[in-house]
C-alpha cells in the first residue's frame, strides 16, 4: 500500500452498511496487529510505520464517526421480498 501523503484530494465514496462494517473491521484490525507488533518490540521499525500507524487509526476513527452520522441522518431502505410460489 502506498501512503503518498504528497498527493492529497478529497474524497466521497458511498457504501451499504455491511461494506462500512467490513471497512472498519479491517482498519481495526491494521491497527491492532501493527499495536500489537509494536508493544513486542517496543519500538516502530521506522518513522513512516509509526505515520502509518497513525493516519490508519486516524482514518478508522473518521469513517466509524460519519458512519454512526450517517447511520442517523439516512433512512432504511426496505427492499421487498418476493413471495415463493409453491
């Protein structure tokens, strides 16, 4: 994965909630594994980990906020189940 931090824009993807679920999990995830290698060693191997590490907690914090906003502000959308014929 590439961080490059020199090219920044803005960005809107839009999801259902199991993809923001599954998006989340994985961050979390990142982010235990790297805490977890890093409290072994008790040190980051370099300065870009440690940024990684950082704007991977940073990112999960941001999508899991506009998620539980959005989980507020968009209505359910029911989708109509077809009947079974017998």
């Amino acid at each position: 994965m590439n961080f490059d931090l020199d090219t920044i824009r803005k960005n809107k993807i839009e999801l259902l909630d199991c993809q923001c679920e599954i998006v989340l999990k994985s961050l979390e995830y990142y982010c235990y594994s790297a805490n977890f290698l890093y409290d072994r060693n008790r040190k980051y191997t370099s300065r870009e980990d440690e940024l990684k590490i950082a704007l991977v907690t940073d990112t999960f914090h941001q999508i899991s906020k506009q998620f539980a906003e959005s989980k507020n502000k968009n209505k359910i959308i029911q989708i109509e189940k077809k009947k079974k014929v017998s």
